[in-house]
C-alpha cells in the first residue's frame, strides 16, 4: 500500500509540474474567489430567484476542469481540484485569522459606526464555517461530476476526438451539469438551511446559475480549445504520461 501511495503522489508532483503554472494559479484564484464572492447575494426584484455574485467567477473553475480533462484525463482533473480546494481551504484560514487579530479595517471609518461595519467585514473576511462547508462540498462533488461526464461525452467522438464539436459539446454539457450541481448543493446546504431560501429558489438559483455560467463557458470555451490544441502539439505533460505508462491518448 505504502508504495502506491509513493507512486501516486509521485504522479501527482509530475502532474502539477506538467499543468501550466498560468492554468494551476488560476484555478485556485477561482475557487477562492467564487467562495469568498458566493457570501454577496445578488438584488434581483422576484422573489422565486436569487443568485449570489459566484457566478461571475465559477465558469472560469469550470473550463480550466474542462480543458485538463481533455488533455490529462478525469482523474487528473479531479485531483488538480483537489489541491484547489485545499489551497483554498488555507486561504480562508488566513482570512480567519486575519479577521479575529485586533485592529481596524480602513473602510470601517465611516462616523458613528465604526464598530458595527469593522465587525460586519470581519465577519464576511473571516467566513462562517457552514458557508465555508456547504461551498467545499458542492465544489468537490461538482467536479467529479463535470470531470468524469465530460471525459465519457469526449469518448463517444470517435471520429475526431480531437475536434471542435467534440470539445464544445464535452465542455457545455459537462459544464452545465457540473454548474447545477455546484449551485443546488449549496443552496440546499446552506442558503436552503441557514437563510430561509425555499426549495424553489434553490432550484431556480441553480438552474439560473447554472445557464448565466453556461453563458461565461461558451464565450471562452475556444480559448480552452485552442489552449488544448497547442498542450497536445507542444507534448505538454509527456513526463506525467510515461510515468504512468500511458499514452496522451489513453487518457483522453
């Protein structure tokens, strides 16, 4: 056992070697962002809908999932979401720690209420543990979704796997389904159980959320496209692949 679990982290190192370091920064900036942003609910006049500001920066998580999928394989993916969701989970520790360390933050000094606005920012900066919970549950699960259909979607192209339709349709489909996932979780988790939200704002939230993503998805999915066309001419994580005794292929 031991010495699978040498090997695997020994694949994994090569992995995070062989992604990108441009892809792997921006995923885990992502991941935080959405987070922290999923505390700020977004002032929509109908009552049955309600969205938080996330969504201005999940789509990016989920094509950075898709464009690894396609070149590294699910598995990869899965465990580049992984190490996301671990740097994202020290990240909000050092925003805790920085929100209960005495002091003052410079958008507080508004006359008269000092305290209550320092203290309304330590709590936002500093998190709740059941939004911190709720947000790294629905992420993990999400990703495995959208991991592993848009790794099953790619593999029923099997004329041009390699092709634009190939790539748009594993990337929306996945993406669609990863991002209502994502959403409904944590709204059922923690806006469904801690504010009050009803059952069908959760489902509109999560269906709302997951087309406004979808949106994001299709405008940059080319880039993503593009990005994998130039990893696999380029031999982008050759390393990682004869490690594991795999051709580029296998895993795609």
């Amino acid at each position: 056992m031991s010495e699978k679990l040498k090997r695997e982290f020994h694949a994994f190192k090569l992995l995070l070697s062989s992604v990108p370091s441009y892809v792997t920064v921006g995923f885990v900036m992502s991941v935080f962002a959405m987070n922290l942003l999923a505390n700020k609910s977004i002032d929509i006049p109908l009552d049955w809908l309600a969205l938080d500001c996330g969504i201005i920066v999940s789509w990016a998580a989920f094509l950075t999932m898709d464009m690894v999928t396609k070149h590294f394989g699910p598995k990869a993916a899965t465990e580049l979401s992984l190490f996301a969701i671990a740097m994202n989970l020290v990240f909000c520790l050092l925003l805790y720690l920085g929100s209960v360390i005495p002091g003052v933050w410079g958008e507080s000094y508004v006359e008269g209420s000092e305290n209550i606005l320092n203290t309304a920012l330590d709590n936002t900066f500093g998190g709740t543990w059941y939004v911190l919970a709720g947000s790294t549950l629905a992420f993990a699960v999400s990703a495995v979704v959208n991991n592993f259909l848009n790794f099953g979607i790619g593999k029923a192209f099997r004329k041009n796997p390699d092709g634009a339709a190939a790539y748009f349709m594993r990337s929306y489909v996945s993406t669609a389904a990863g991002q209502f996932v994502d959403n409904l979780i944590f709204a059922l988790c923690v806006s469904h159980v801690f504010f009050g939200w009803s059952l069908l704002q959760c489902v509109t939230c999560a269906l709302t959320g997951m087309a406004a993503e979808l949106i994001f998805e299709a405008a940059f999915s080319y880039f993503g496209f593009a990005a994998c066309k130039k990893w696999k001419r380029d031999g982008v994580g050759e390393a990682y692949f004869d490690y594991l005794g795999l051709k580029g292929e296998a895993v795609r």
